[in-house]
C-alpha cells in the first residue's frame, strides 16, 4: 500500500503511516511495525501518542519488552513524554519477569518525565523488592524499607 501511494505520488503524512503502525499492531505484525514506525521518524513525521502507546503497549504484551524500552526512550530523546500507561506496561512486564532492576530502573526515568506509577504498580514493586532483599544485606544496611527512606530524606536508625 505505502509503495502505492508513492508510485502515485501520494504525500505521505503522519496519519498515513499512524494508520499503518496501528494495523500492523492490531494484527501482531509488530517487526513490520516497526519498519514503518523508523520510516516515519526518517521522514521527521511525528507520531500520535496513539500509535507510540500502541507499539510500546504491543511490544510489551509480546514479551519483547527491551524493544518496548528502546521505544520510550527514543519517544524522551525526541522531547515527547511517554504516558503513565506507557511506562506502567513496560514496568510491569519486566516485573512480571521477576527483573526488578530494570523494573527500578524505568520507574526512576518515569518520574524523571514527570509521570508518576500508580499505587499498585509502585507498591508490588516496593513489595517485590523488599521480599527479594538478601537477609545478609538486610541486617547489615537495615533492610529494604530503611534504605527506601533513607533514599528520599528520612535518617536512618543504625
């Protein structure tokens, strides 16, 4: 269809190439996807906060979640701020897949961009955290909730 429309000489427009991304997710062709989605970005066609949602939404629930990650940084790289649901879809797989570094680690760039989690995203990975914390580590520093506060001002108690 695109090679079509340019054989026409068709003026591609952001909307031509959302609509495009948008079929490809709803259909699970996420690689080609993403093809027309650099294309876009090529061109310096802007996509809709739709068709960045649905790719990272997408990417997420297909497991390919570095993908996913790569996806809301380029959105931040280009001055667009992903939504909460956005990021919330990406920190809850990586939570899902028990890699709460990385989980920690976008919930960090989230509220950077200004979004704050919801409450059961960021509780079950406080609670995530703290049940995975290392006894040893645990008596030594304080344990999880100590080294929380103490993150964010409170003095800790040795």
């Amino acid at each position: 269809l695109l090679n079509i429309m340019i054989k026409n000489g068709s003026i591609l427009d952001s909307t031509s190439f959302d609509y495009l991304v948008l079929g490809c997710c709803v259909n699970h062709k996420l690689d080609t996807a993403l093809d027309y989605h650099s294309e876009m970005l090529c061109r310096n066609l802007i996509p809709s906060s739709k068709t960045w949602n649905a790719l990272v939404s997408s990417f997420s629930e297909a497991g390919r979640v570095v993908e996913a990650e790569r996806l809301l940084h380029v959105m931040v790289q280009r001055g667009e701020t992903p939504s909460r649901e956005m990021y919330s879809a990406v920190i809850n797989k990586y939570r899902s897949e028990n890699n709460l570094g990385k989980a920690s680690q976008l919930l960090k760039a989230m509220q950077q961009c200004g979004q704050e989690p919801d409450f059961v995203t960021h509780w079950s990975l406080i609670s995530n955290f703290s049940s995975s914390v290392n006894k040893d580590d645990s008596t030594k520093s304080g344990g999880f909730l100590s080294k929380l506060l103490s993150g964010i001002g409170f003095p800790r108690k040795d």
